[in-house]
C-alpha cells in the first residue's frame, strides 16, 4: 500500500518486490554492523542473503529484474543502513550482459583496506576501505561476466573513517567530479 500510495508499486513494507533496471551500474554497500537483504533476480539467482560489510554490483545493462527484501528476526525490530549508488553507463554499455557480483565480509573478495597516517607523526589517525578496487581485483577478466563487470566507467568508492581533526588528501584526476558524503562528524572539504 505504501509503494503503491508514491506510485511505485514495487515498494514494499519489507523491501522491494520485483522490479526492473537497465542501463546502470548499482552498488549497495551495506554497513558493518547492519542486517541484511535477501536478494533474488532475473539472472537465475534464487535466494543470496548478503549482510553488513557487503557490497553488491549489479550492471543492469540490457536489463535484469530483481527484488530485495530486508532480512527479520522474530526477536527484534531489522536494523540495515546502507548506501546506494547509481553510475549511468555510458551509451556503448547500456547493452552490457547484466551480471552481479558480491564484494567484501563472508564473500571470496574481501575488502582492500589500509590505515590512514598522518604526514608528520606518521601515526594513524583513520582507516580506508577501497571498495572500487576490491571489486576490480575480484573481476579481473577471465570469464565473459567478469569482462562486462570489469568494464565500467572510471570510479573510486571509498568508505573512511577518520580520527577528529585529522587531514587526508585524496588525489583525483582535474577531469572527475567528486562527491563527499559525511556520514558522523564534519568535514572541511578543500
């Protein structure tokens, strides 16, 4: 009803019921911590429940259908944060074969992370998680579905924590755009 009442009908009080995409690249990074969703798909996929620490990567491509649902526990109210997000493919991909791949916690492609040091004291004031190159290490081409998920628009996705009051530099390319999203706390972004 709730869906139904925004006019999208797939929107359920459990999740989301099946529902199409085409055209994209969709991560969702669920926190540590977080329960989870119980995943089910056009592309033969029946039941994969993937938690906190773990990121899913769908290239919708041609088109693929899928529904998730959140993960309950009879003894307490489901508790899931996540983040979403949308990379538009390029016109030459938007026919890509559609394929999913799971990255990071209980997967075969754990997360790529390293400690954030401090330029003069050299002690660590934060932590890394490079989801962008966990992803491209765990689809380094072998198989066509490999070749499809590997092939995407340049992208660095980065989930960090950081000390209060510490500074890091990130390096960029002058041609990206960048997006920063504070999460706890507060950011000077210069």
């Amino acid at each position: 009803a709730f869906g139904k009442a925004l006019g999208l009908p797939y929107v359920d009080v459990e999740g989301f019921s099946m529902h199409p995409h085409r055209g994209f690249d969709i991560f969702t990074y669920i926190l540590d911590g977080s329960d989870g969703f119980q995943h089910r798909d056009s592309l033969g996929s029946t039941s994969k429940l993937y938690r906190g620490g773990t990121c899913q990567f769908m290239r919708t491509g041609s088109g693929v259908q899928h529904e998730e649902f959140w993960e309950t526990k009879p003894d307490r109210r489901t508790s899931i944060e996540l983040f979403q997000l949308w990379v538009n493919l390029p016109s030459r991909r938007k026919f890509d074969e559609p394929a999913i791949h799971y990255i990071g916690q209980d997967t075969p492609n754990p997360w790529i992370e390293t400690d954030i040091l401090d330029s003069e004291t050299r002690t660590v004031i934060g932590s890394v998680r490079d989801i962008s190159a966990t992803l491209d290490k765990a689809t380094t081409p072998e198989t066509e579905a490999e070749k499809t998920l590997h092939s995407r628009p340049p992208l660095q996705i980065l989930h960090t924590k950081m000390e209060p009051g510490a500074d890091w530099i990130v390096p960029a390319p002058s041609q990206h755009s960048a997006v920063v999203y504070v999460r706890k706390g507060e950011a000077l972004i210069t």
